[in-house]
C-alpha cells in the first residue's frame, strides 16, 4: 500500500506527520470520492513528487475516470486561480477588484462530478495555496450546500498534513543526495 510507503519514508524526527498521516486518510469519514479526490488534488498542489507518485494510483484505484480527472482539473485551475485572487487581494490598490479577470475557469461550472466534491477539493488546494480569497469563496458555496464545518475541516486538514510530508520529504531528499 502506497500510504504505508509513505509513512514509513517519513524520518523519526517527523513522527505527528506519520501519524497524522495516517488518521487524516486512513480514519477519514468523508465519502471516497471526496477523500481520494481530496488526496489526489492536494498531492498535486504540494509539487512533491514523492507524495504524488506514492498516492496517485491509490487515489487513481478509488476514484472513477471522471473524478479522477475532476481532481487533476481543481489542482490545475486553482494553481492559476488562487496566484490571481490571491494578488488581487494582496495589491493595496482596490480598483483591481474592479478590473475583469479575463481568464478561463469554464471547469469550475462543468467540473465532470458533483458539484461539491469539486468545491471541497478547490478549497483544499486553495489552503495549500494561500488564498484567503478562494478559501472564503469556496467555503460559503460548501456551507450554502449543506455541508458541514467537520467535512469542510477533513479538507483542509489532509491539505495540511500532505503539504507538511511533502516538505519534509523533499527536503530529506536533497540533504541525503
């Protein structure tokens, strides 16, 4: 199992992130969908190839064609997304606020999955990121859906732990080269 290979890859002196690693997919309560949809997007977003080659054919083995891609899809657009909304907020001038975007996000409102599941993978991405902007928005489309802070919290916590190996990881990679 991949997520053992993981683990066991993780030095001693990063103990919490094998174990959280391990609560945060292993003991999950979200829906496969959402958990492997969640796992794989973050993977992406985290830019360590060590986490991705190790959980991508999990998340490919428990996710269907479509979510799979979906997947793939949040950790692609919202690279772009949140570098913009995240400038835009950061810039001191308020009239770019006012200024048209101008860039495709046509996945967003055809995503290939449920909307949700789309969303909550979004967000995920969105917290490794760094956009407040994107977190907010996609937080509120979560939350006017019915879904619960706990799932929306899920998202975010395998967002964090998988950024955290992926860091730790890399960077145990380039010391021991």
């Amino acid at each position: 199992m991949a997520l053992d290979e993981l683990k066991s890859a993780i030095p001693d002196y990063a103990k919490d992130l094998k174990l959280n690693l391990g609560s945060v997919i292993g003991n999950s309560d979200l829906p496969q969908q959402q958990l492997w949809g969640t796992v794989l997007a973050c993977a992406i977003a985290t830019r360590s190839p060590i986490v991705l080659r190790e959980l991508e054919p999990e998340a490919k083995a428990n996710l269907s064609p479509e979510a799979y891609t979906a997947a793939k899809a949040a950790a692609a657009i919202m690279a772009m997304n949140n570098v913009y909304y995240r400038t835009r907020h950061l810039l001191s001038d308020p009239e770019y606020g006012n200024l048209r975007a101008g860039l495709r996000m046509n996945v967003i409102g055809n995503p290939g999955v449920e909307k949700v599941d789309f969303e909550l993978w979004s967000l995920a991405v969105s917290a490794i990121n760094g956009c407040g902007m994107c977190l907010d928005s996609h937080e509120q489309v979560l939350r006017k859906a019915g879904v619960e802070r706990e799932t929306v919290q899920e998202a975010f916590k395998i967002a964090s732990v998988l950024q955290a190996v992926g860091a730790t990881l890399d960077s145990e990679a380039v010391l021991n080269a």
